[in-house]
C-alpha cells in the first residue's frame, strides 16, 4: 500500500469567490443563496496596520472565513471537483467496489494507491486540479509513505508538478503519528509527551487552586491531547498502547491527589465520575 500525504499551503484563504459561486450555479444551488454570498463576499475589505499606522482599505476576492461554521462546506463545494476526478480516473485504492482512494478531512488529503504509478497518477491530478483552481500544494511538507511487505525497498522517485516528494517512514495525520512496516503502525509517544506537558503546565501554575478546579482544567485542555479529537474512535489500537495511554490518564490523577506511583486510582476515578481510558477509548469507539 502506498500513501501520500499532502499539504494544502492557506488552502481556506485561497478560495477564488468566482470559482466558488461558478462552482455553486453548477451544483444548483438557488440562485437567491448565491446572491447572498456574492453580497457578503463582495464587500470583504482588509488593512494593514504597521507602527500604528494604517492602510488604504483594499478589497478581498479570495478565501472563506477562518472560524465560520460555514466555511467547511464552502470549501467542500470548492473542492468536491477534485474528489470525482481522483474516483473518475479509476486509480488507487477500493473496498469491496467502494473507492477509497482518498481521505480528505478540510484541507487535509491523504491519497491511497495499491501501485507506485497509481499514487504518481493520482499526485498529477491533484496538481492539475490545483493549478486552475489557485490551489498550491507545498511539496515541501508533503510526503509519500509505504506499508506492506516492500515497505523496506526503495521506490522511485514521486513527482508533484515538477517538485519531488519525499518518501517517509512516519508521517502525521489529523494529530496521528503513523509508522511504516508491514502493517500500519501507531506512534502514540508524542500524544504522552504532549499530555505529560500539558498536565504539567496546569498543574505547576495552578498549585495553589482547588483540585476540583485542576481537574476541571485537566479534562478541558489535557484529555483532548491523549485522545486526539478527529479520528481516536477510528484507530484499532493494541492492547499495550490503550495500557500506556491509560497510565498517562492515571499519573494524572495520583499528582493531583498525591498518591504514589504503584497505587491504584481507580476508585478515585469511579468517584470524581471518571472513566478510565480503556473506557473512554472505547466509547470514542
């Protein structure tokens, strides 16, 4: 199997509104809707301001609002043209006649390909996409990544335009650190460093505050880092990692309540009215 990851450079802030509304009239989308858009967007204006000084106000033609509950979907219309080439070219991957030769969450596309020249394929297609809908494609922090019995052999060289990318042994996606090898692997150590630093953080500035209230801090800024919001539910992951995670979650629970390292936190848990993490895995399951 093989996997290319790649980086949409401010993919959001380049959406052409023309494109987009052209794009929209095509899908039939009520022409009133679109009027209200194209009133919306066509009155965007920006300035600059450097040592207190600003600038002359400039119009904006490109890109969707960072933050707005809308923008998702905008620029799901904006691309949905690229997602039916990648199926309509009959390359990479598929389930059972299901095509599943991409993975696209906002900007983020991860391409699947049984064979080096369908993923060099699919990569041609995406640049051409991007090329006429003002899209670049940073192939610097985009990479290429193996897994299956050659995973160890070397393959030829992946071609984005012109720019080479590089192959990997570990690549990140959606928060998720992914290993090569004969099946796909998990690397769950920079969740546990991130974790641990997190925790350590609240609770060395927080010495002082209540430990409901530390625990409160806890699970609103440290759980979301051991179990990364987008796809922990989705990873089939081993007995020994759901252990190692797990003993994060309780380290955290005997520094806030001063137990030793061999101690159990279980009923500490049971009556703060927390789950274990074998359990909230599996409720993320």
């Amino acid at each position: 199997m093989y996997f290319s990851a790649l980086d949409a450079s401010k993919a959001f802030d380049r959406v052409t509104h023309s494109k987009l509304f052209d794009k929209m009239t095509e899908r039939n989308v009520p022409h009133c809707f679109i009027r209200v858009l194209h009133n919306w967007y066509s009155k965007l204006v920006s300035v600059v301001k450097w040592n207190g000084v600003f600038s002359y106000f400039f119009s904006v033609y490109c890109g969707v609002r960072q933050g707005g509950v809308f923008s998702p979907l905008l620029f799901n219309i904006y691309v949905d043209d690229l997602i039916h080439q990648l199926e309509a070219s009959n390359y990479g991957c598929y389930v059972f006649g299901q095509f599943f030769g991409r993975i696209m969450y906002a900007d983020d596309l991860l391409l699947l390909s049984a064979s080096v020249t369908g993923l060099q394929q699919m990569l041609h297609i995406c640049h051409s996409f991007a090329q006429f809908n003002d899209i670049v494609f940073n192939h610097k922090k985009s990479v290429c990544f193996k897994v299956g019995p050659l995973w160890c052999r070397s393959a030829s060289a992946m071609l984005l335009g012109n720019k080479h990318i590089q192959w990997v042994t570990s690549f990140k996606y959606l928060g998720i650190n992914f290993l090569s090898g004969l099946a796909l692997k998990i690397d769950t150590c920079h969740i546990k460093r991130a974790f641990y630093k997190a925790c350590n953080g609240i609770l060395s500035h927080c010495s002082t505050a209540d430990v409901c209230v530390k625990l409160s801090l806890v699970k609103a800024y440290c759980l979301p880092v051991l179990r990364p919001t987008y796809c922990i539910g989705a990873l089939n992951l081993t007995v020994v990692k759901i252990k190692d995670l797990g003993v994060c979650w309780n380290d955290c629970f005997r520094k806030l309540f001063g137990y030793k390292r061999f101690e159990s936190v279980k009923e500490v848990q049971y009556f703060c009215g927390e789950l274990s993490f074998d359990l909230i895995y599996e409720l993320q399951r």
